[in-house]
C-alpha cells in the first residue's frame, strides 16, 4: 500500500477546520494528481466532499488539469 501524502493530510486539516479559502489556494498549486487523488479520498472518508462543494469541483478541476498532456510550444 502507497504511503499517505504528507500535503493531503494538511490540506484536509484545513478544511476540517473551516478554512477552505487557504484549501483551494493550496489545491491550485497541487504537487501530483496522486497527492489531489488521496486529497479526495480523505475528503470523502469525512463526508467533507458534500460539505464543501468548492473544494470536490476544484479538486476536481485540478486533477483534470495536471492529468492533461502539456501543450509544446516550438522554440
């Protein structure tokens, strides 16, 4: 089994303590789709995905995003 993300476990504390403003600031800038993917997995263990709809569709978006191929621009 995977070991737990160290950012996962501090960006559901902030969001189990109410501060989800600092949460999606913390999700725009992600590490890993793996890190955002154990996010959710936490999230959903609590019932906070509900709670905090904001946070599931950044999330979300944020995976979509980091999960996307890169566009290359030609020197």
């Amino acid at each position: 089994m995977a070991r737990q993300s160290v950012w996962a476990t501090k960006v559901a504390a902030l969001i189990k303590g109410n501060n989800s403003s600092a949460a999606l600031a913390q999700i725009k800038v992600a590490p890993t789709v793996r890190d955002l993917q154990q996010l959710r997995l936490l999230l959903a263990e609590g019932s906070l995905l509900v709670k905090y709809p904001n946070v599931d569709a950044a999330t979300q978006d944020q995976i979509a995003a980091l999960s996307a191929p890169r566009l290359h621009r030609a020197p």
